[in-house]
C-alpha cells in the first residue's frame, strides 16, 4: 500500500483537493485560512489494469 500526502501553504485548496479525490471525503474546506486543522484520513481506489492480467494467467475467481 502506498501513502500519500497533502502539503501546501494555508488556503490554497488542499482540503478541496482531497474532497475531490477521496470519494466519501468530508473534509472541512472553507475561504479562510486554518480552517482544516486535525489530519483527514481517505481512501482512493487506483485501477491497475495488470492485475486483471495477472488474474487471467492463474485462472483465479473473484469471490
């Protein structure tokens, strides 16, 4: 699993960025700056076409 990060100076769309991306987000995102103080924690799904490959060759079902 890979982790990933945010950084930016304060009002710059970070928090935007991250509803945007992060399908269930809710993070704060508001027109002043400090508005999203405590870490906002998500999940994004990256489709990787080489594992349907790596499924054909070994014959394996998805459950």
């Amino acid at each position: 699993m890979l982790r990933a990060g945010i950084v930016g100076l304060p009002n710059v769309g970070k928090s935007t960025l991250f509803n945007a991306v992060v399908a269930n987000a809710k993070a704060q995102a508001a027109n002043f700056p400090f508005c999203t103080i405590e870490p906002n924690v998500g999940i994004v799904a990256v489709p990787d076409t080489r594992l349907q490959v790596l499924a054909e060759l070994s014959s394996s079902a998805e459950t």
